[in-house]
C-alpha cells in the first residue's frame, strides 16, 4: 500500500503528544500524519509577527512531501485559511474539525483574551489543579491518563505564541479575510467540516457564523460521541475516521 500524508494543524496549546497514539495507529494503515509545527508553541522560538506565522506554517505544509490532506483543528483552522486567502494549498482538501473561526468577534473567552491582564493570568489559571480537575471533567469524553494529562497541560505552559494568537486573530483579520477570500472563490470550495456532538469547548454556531460571513455552506458530518479532543479521547476511531477520509483524498 503506497503511503498518503496528512498534515495536521493543530489547536491552541497544541503538543506532539496530543496525536501520538493516532500517529501510529494511522502508520499501521498507511498513513503518515504529519504535525505542524508553530513558532512559539513546545518552547520553540515565537514568530515576530503573523506573517512570519503564516510563513512558517506554510514552509511545514510544502515539507509533508505530496500531502493529499489537511486537517485543522481549534485555531488551526483559522490559520488554514489564512493560508488559503492568499492563494496558498487551494489543490489539498481542507478537513476543519471544530475550528476557531468568526466566533471569535462573537464568544466572551477570545474578547476577554484581547486584554492584556487575561493574557497575563491564562497561563497561572491553567497550571492549578483545581482548574485542569475542571478542565478534565468537562472537556474530555473520558479521563486521559496521567502522563496525557501532564503532557496537554505542558503544551499550554510552553506555548509562549498564546498571547500572539489573541493579539493578531481579531475582528480586522475576519474583515480583511472576508474581502480576501470574496475576491478568491475558489478558497473556499473543497472544505468539509467535522464537529464531535460533545464539544464543549467550540460549538456548532462557529460554523454558522463563518457560514453567513463568507456566504458559504460547507458539509457538516458531527460524531456524536466525540468531545473537542477525539485525537486523544477516542484515538483509535478518530484515526479510522481520518484514515478513510485520506484514502478518499
């Protein structure tokens, strides 16, 4: 079986980790899952600016030799088309699975995030028990085991871009990617999008609000048991789902 490529965008806080287990299940299939890296994300250097972000991510996309897909998730999809607005992977089929998109001029937590002394604070918060015991409860479909749990609130401590992403994704991005993406149609076509019906971390109306800013409608498949995070969750029916939609690529 000839091998098929993946390229994975992940979510804020995102780590190596998160798709481990997925990653091998996927290999024994055939295919090879490749997770992009962010500037300023796993102690890694931060980008200067949102170019150089977009730049970067970019550069990662071209090195997954011949990739039939990619898969963004949480922030990553805002980044995928972003990327796509300027021309970019309009050939690659763009899988967004519960992304971060219009919503965000619209959900209390990313205006809250605009500020300075919430950016501050978010790392302290999330590095207390008491808040990842919360976390835990209400975001994953089943408790990740210790060394998950470790390893996916590291990825938060060692994401020095978290305040970058709130301070360049804002209300004048959507604006101007919405003037962007008008004058390229064809960024828009070839994306599907996947939601878990036990997302409690970005809900559906995300989609319905990028819908009626782009003046698109893209196919929705929901997993009903499927949480924010099925890469860790449900790791071997996330890849089987991953695997039959690469083959399709």
């Amino acid at each position: 079986m000839s091998q098929r490529r993946v390229a994975f965008l992940g979510g804020n806080g995102h780590c190596a980790a998160r798709v481990a287990a997925s990653r091998s299940a996927l290999a024994k299939d055939g295919i090879e899952l490749a997770d992009v890296r962010y500037p300023g994300f796993e102690g890694r250097e931060r980008a200067a600016d949102l170019e150089a972000l977009l730049r970067s991510v970019s550069d990662e996309i071209a090195a997954v030799a011949d990739a039939g897909l990619v898969y963004a998730t949480g922030i990553g999809g805002l980044i995928a088309l972003c990327l796509r607005a300027r021309g970019e992977w309009l050939d690659v089929p763009l899988l967004l699975q519960a992304p971060v998109l219009w919503g965000l001029e619209r959900r209390l937590m990313p205006r809250l995030m605009r500020r300075g002394v919430a950016q501050a604070l978010v790392g302290r918060v999330f590095a207390t028990r008491m808040f990842q015991r919360r976390f835990v409860r209400r975001h994953f479909a089943r408790p990740p085991s210790a060394e998950m749990r470790s390893a996916f609130f590291e990825g938060y401590a060692r994401c020095a871009a978290l305040p970058d992403l709130f301070a360049w994704f804002t209300p004048r991005l959507l604006r101007e990617l919405e003037g962007h993406l008008r004058d390229r149609p064809e960024a828009v076509q070839d994306i599907e999008v996947w939601w878990g019906g036990r997302d409690r971390v970005v809900s559906p109306r995300e989609l319905a609000w990028t819908e009626e800013a782009l003046g698109v409608k893209w196919p929705l498949r929901v997993f009903s048991g499927w949480g924010h995070y099925p890469m860790i969750d449900e790791a071997g029916a996330w890849s089987q789902a991953v695997c039959s939609r690469a083959m399709r690529a």
